[in-house]
C-alpha cells in the first residue's frame, strides 16, 4: 500500500510539471506578426499605440512572463503585477505588488487603486491584456463606499470563507460591495480593447467567479447576495459598516450585466482550465499501468459526500477490472466548514474522511491544491492509504478529534503524509488522485 502512496505522489507531482503557462501563451496567442488571438477574436495590435496588463493571482508573474515572452521583441508591455509572493524575476515593465491572501491587506486597497489609476488613462488607442488566476479576489480590493474600512472587508472574507458557501455563493456577496469585481475593471477602461486571459480555479462555464470575475459580466444580483447572507445566517456576523447594507433599506448598486457598454470592446479566453489538469493526470495514471477515469462531478461538494462518491467510483471501477491497478481522477473544490481553531484545509479534510473510510484497504486517496496551499495550513494537502488508520492509532492520534477541530494539516504532518510544495506559481483546481489494486 506504501507503493500507492508514493504512485499518488508521483502523479500529482508530474501533472504539476505538465501545466505550463509560457507554453500556453504560445499555443492560444498563436501569434503571427502583429496578430494575435484570444479566443475567436482576432487583433491586430498594430493598430494600437500602448499595450498595457494587468495580471492578478498567485499565478500572475507566470502569466505576465509568458505574455511578454509571446509578444516580444516587436512588442513592449507595461503594467501592473498582484500577486501573494514574488518568487521569480518580474518581467521589465511590470511594476509589482505583494498583496493580503486570502484575506486582503492595505496593499491589496493600493493594488486596486493603482490599477483603477493606470485604466483611467486607456483610450480606444489602449489594448489590455487582463491575466487573471486564482486568488485575484483578495490581492485586489477596494470598496465601493469609501467608508468601508479595510478592518470590515477583511471581517467580511472571513466571514464568508468560513460559512461554508461556494465560491459562486461567496463571490455573489463580496461582488456587490466593491469597486474593482463582477465586470468593474471592464467599466474602469470602457473605451479600451480588453482581452481577458484566465487560468481557472472555478468550473467550466463559471469563468465570472475566477478572480471574481472584474472584466466580466456578473450573472448574480443584489437579491442574490441579499439571499445568501440569509442563507448562510451571516447578517450578524458582518461587521456593521457592511451589515447596513444587507439590511432592509440598505443600498447596494447593481453590477454591470451582459449588454453593457462596458462589454462591448471586452473579451476572454481560458488559457489553462480542467482539461489541461485533467490531461496530464490521466496520462500519468496510465502510464504507471492504471485503468483510469476522470470525473469532475463532486465540485462544491461537502467533503464526506465527495469522499463517498469517488471512493464509490473506484470501487466500481476497480470491480469491472479485476486484476488491474484503477485510479478515479477529479478535481474541484469541497465544501468544508471552519469547525474549530485547528491548521487544514478542504484537501487534507477530504483527505481525513477518506483515511477512515479506506482503513486495511488496497487504496491511497490524494488532494492536494495545484497552487501549493490548502486553507490555512503550510501544505498543498496530504496524501492516506489502508494503513494510515492503523498508524495514527499507534501514534495516539485520533482522527475524529482532528477533524472537529479542522486540524487536518496537525493530523497528516504528525504521520509524515502532509504534500508540501511551496507556492506553485500556478492555480488551477484542487486534484484528486484515488488510486486501488
């Protein structure tokens, strides 16, 4: 069961290996001349007089790389980089911004007006490379009422990631309350040629939620957001600058729709999204002699509903393959509600659940993030197998305390099975590897 283990491993790691954005660019610019693509539009950017980008999230300084690489020497790019850390050279003529994830910080009010500042100034001569990834939602943000302190947005991230919405749900609340979200960006530059290029974390068909969606039209409403801080029972939880607003009487405009002149001179194209994570897993599963599937079904799924699923899945799987290696692979994110004071996050909780499930089986279960970080903890997740029960209990460890106390991380460290990676530099979705013999 150990060799599982280490095959899950290796499988994540590979896939990680696979996702290259500068080749990315390369492939979806398909650059020829002066004309590039981004998506079905065609551009000429000789007919422009600046190029300017914005590239926001935790795979920012990749993306801007492989911009400026796609479109030098004829073309020169200058603009803004937000990203949580800064581990490699920023390209020339980008300035760049270290800002709050996941809860924003002052740096991440500064970004915004920066950015709000740079777009001010782009005319119809302007095209804007908007690159965005993972993460943009905290690294830029500034409310739309002034009044609204840095102390309350932060209150209010904190409020929402730990509630237990999706990310839709989450996105539809935070949109409605700033300046730079749900297709703002977009109306900063309304005469601009915008040309959005994302590496998705959000599913397929639901590219508003990446970053919040600031260059794109917000298919959720004020009733939205008021429903979901019903919902969810937030409204006293919020702090009271922000609890106004969602209260009866309380004002909140609109964001811009589709049809909005905003729009009009506004594109996007997926750079990387599930298929690209998809594609390198599965090759990599049967490479190593696995009989293989990918489901993508469990996205928003609380982690013992996707935990029973998928392990459901194999079991099937590894039933009509009598004698064969088999691995179930999916990706998305899990629902799993803060319960406790405790280090994790939803990989290494998904994680948990599956470890009691698996006990003395032929099985080991991965989740990891493919940016390097899961919730609140120094890992990318953690990796189980039949006998990881059986050696918590021999190390004392009790797996339904750790879970309580959403200390998942504290659990998989102490057993030497956390998948610490270091920020990746990329953000696509959360992986999961179930594999069985």
């Amino acid at each position: 069961m150990s060799d599982l283990k280490q095959l899950a491993r290796r499988i994540f790691h590979e896939t990680l290996a696979a996702i290259d954005i500068p080749a990315a660019f390369r492939r979806k610019l398909n650059r020829s001349g002066a004309t590039i693509y981004c998506g079905e539009e065609r551009v000429d950017l000789a007919q422009f007089r600046r190029v300017r980008a914005i590239a926001i999230g935790k795979a920012a300084v990749a993306m801007a790389r492989g911009l400026a690489d796609a479109l030098a020497p004829e073309f020169s790019v200058e603009g803004i980089l937000v990203a949580p850390g800064i581990a490699s050279p920023v390209p020339h003529g980008f300035r760049a911004i270290v800002a709050g994830h996941p809860v924003p910080n002052k740096r991440s009010f500064q970004a915004a007006r920066a950015i709000l500042d740079l777009l001010a100034r782009c005319d119809e001569t302007t095209v804007v490379f908007f690159l965005l990834s993972g993460g943009g939602s905290a690294l830029v943000e500034l409310p739309l009422d002034p009044k609204v302190a840095l102390a309350d947005v932060q209150e209010l991230y904190r409020v929402l990631v730990t509630c237990g919405a999706s990310i839709d749900e989450i996105n539809a609340v935070r949109k409605h309350l700033s300046a730079v979200k749900g297709g703002r960006l977009a109306a900063a530059a309304p005469r601009a040629l915008k040309l959005t290029f994302g590496v998705s974390d959000v599913p397929e068909g639901r590219e508003s939620a990446l970053a919040s969606g600031p260059t794109l039209p917000d298919p959720t409403t004020i009733d939205d957001a008021r429903e979901i801080v019903e919902r969810f029972a937030l409204l006293d939880k919020l702090p009271a600058a922000i609890r106004a607003k969602f209260a009866p009487g309380g004002a909140l405009p609109e964001t811009p729709k589709a049809g909005d002149p905003a729009f009009r001179r506004a594109h996007f194209a997926l750079l990387l999204g599930m298929d690209d994570l998809f594609h390198p897993a599965h090759r990599a599963a049967e490479a190593a002699g696995c009989v293989t599937i990918c489901d993508n079904s469990t996205d928003d799924w609380p982690v013992a509903r996707a935990a029973e699923y998928l392990l459901a899945q194999l079991a099937r799987l590894r039933s009509s393959n009598p004698g064969r290696s088999v691995a179930v692979i999916a990706d998305g994110e899990l629902s799993s509600p803060v319960t406790g004071d405790g280090v994790g996050g939803r990989n290494s909780a998904f994680v948990l659940e599956c470890a009691q499930r698996i006990a003395g089986k032929a099985i080991a279960v991965l989740s990891a993030g493919t940016d390097g970080v899961d919730g609140s903890s120094p890992a990318a997740g953690a990796v189980a197998d039949g006998t990881t029960l059986a050696r918590a209990e021999a190390s004392q460890l009790d797996p339904a305390d750790f879970a309580r106390h959403s200390d998942s991380y504290s659990f998989f460290n102490a057993l030497g099975d956390a998948i610490v990676t270091g920020p990746t530099g990329n953000n696509l979705r959360d992986l999961r590897i179930l594999l069985a013999e």
